[in-house]
C-alpha cells in the first residue's frame, strides 16, 4: 500500500507540470516509471473525479485548459494528434489547414480532417468531441521532417496566394525569429511556388 500511494503521488506531481489543454495516455506514465499500470488507472480514476484532469476517451487523458468565460475548452486538435504519435510511434502528417490553425493564421476548422501517416491501418479515432481519420500511405510519401519551415510552407498554402496580409507576415517574422530559421525557410521556399517564395523573402528580412 506504500508503495500505491508513493506512486499516485508520483503520478499526481507528474501531472502537475503538464501545461493545460496537454493530452496524455496512461502509457506515457507508466514507462516513464511512475507507478504500475494498475497504480496508473486507479490515481487516474480519482483525478478524473476531482476534476484535475479529463478522461477524453478510453486510453486518453488530458489537462483541461479553463476560460473564464466559458469555462472547459475542448482539447486542440494538435494535442491529440501529437498523443497519437507518442502512443502509437506513428508518423502524422498534418493537413495545410491544420498548418495554419497551429501558427495561429487561421481560425477555419475541417469538420473531419484526413492525416497522412505510416500506420498500415485506416483509423477513425474520436477523442474529446473530434473525429480524426488517419489514412496509411507509404512512409517514401510522407515527408522526412515536421520543421517548422514545413508548417510554414503549408499553413501559406491553405491561406492561398490572395489572403496573405502584413498581419500574417508579422506573425511568422515572429515565429522565424533566428538566421539559422531564416535561411531554412529560404531553402524550402526554392521548392514552392513562385508567389510563396516571395512571402518567405518578406518573412525572412
């Protein structure tokens, strides 16, 4: 019983650090060495009960995020691709939208966005109010890294070529914000459109 205890109260430091609107699978604390599966569950169990965290589906927790207003927000849908990723291994490509949601260009949402992954399988994963379909496609397909500059190029994409504004750009001025990020985006550029190149040479002053 000793040891229960002393990992529940492992298990609820842990949980501590996390960063509201964080989404995380009991897997995660049990190689992390923070107590037993059984442990992991029932401490689990009774911070779902207290409202420290969120049971968003079966094998999926998360820390909510809390607005004053209107009070529990539902988890991003970044978090819980990138908690797919940690528990399955998988890669996950995200779509151009998503791109442009992340780096806070966008506020569109697609009702079910199709992810691109090295996964055999199709996968239809619903977790906290989301619907995520994760469609296998050869691993030569997906591209070799997630860079920043990657989301870059994509998130450009999906704003398209005529709702670019000096607003945007200042955004990403703010994320590019090294010369080693700089001269990454101008490489990539090179293998965009004309038009994109054109923004990443403005990002990049």
């Amino acid at each position: 019983m000793a040891w229960t205890t002393s990992a529940a109260t492992r298990i609820a430091a842990h949980i501590e650090t996390l960063r509201p609107g964080t989404v995380f699978t009991p897997s995660e604390l049990v190689n992390a060495d923070l107590g037993s599966p059984d442990a992991v569950r029932k401490t689990l169990a009774r911070l779902a009960q207290a409202g420290t965290i969120r049971r968003l589906s079966k094998g999926y927790y998360d820390v909510p995020k809390v607005s004053l207003r209107i009070g529990r927000l539902s988890p991003t849908r970044e978090a819980i691709v990138t908690a797919i990723e940690r528990k399955t291994g998988a890669k996950i490509e995200r779509p151009a939208l998503d791109a442009a949601n992340v780096l806070g260009l966008s506020d569109q949402i697609v009702a079910h966005p199709a992810y691109r992954t090295n996964l055999s399988n199709r996968r239809r994963i619903k977790i906290g109010g989301q619907t995520i379909d994760l469609m296998p496609t050869s691993p030569r397909s997906l591209r070799r890294d997630s860079h920043i500059t990657e989301q870059i190029i994509d998130a450009l994409k999906a704003l398209g070529p005529h709702d670019v504004t000096e607003r945007h750009i200042e955004m990403l001025q703010r994320v590019v914000n090294t010369q080693e990020l700089r001269d990454a985006l101008q490489r990539r550029a090179k293998r965009a459109p004309q038009w994109i190149a054109s923004v990443a040479r403005r990002i990049s002053t």
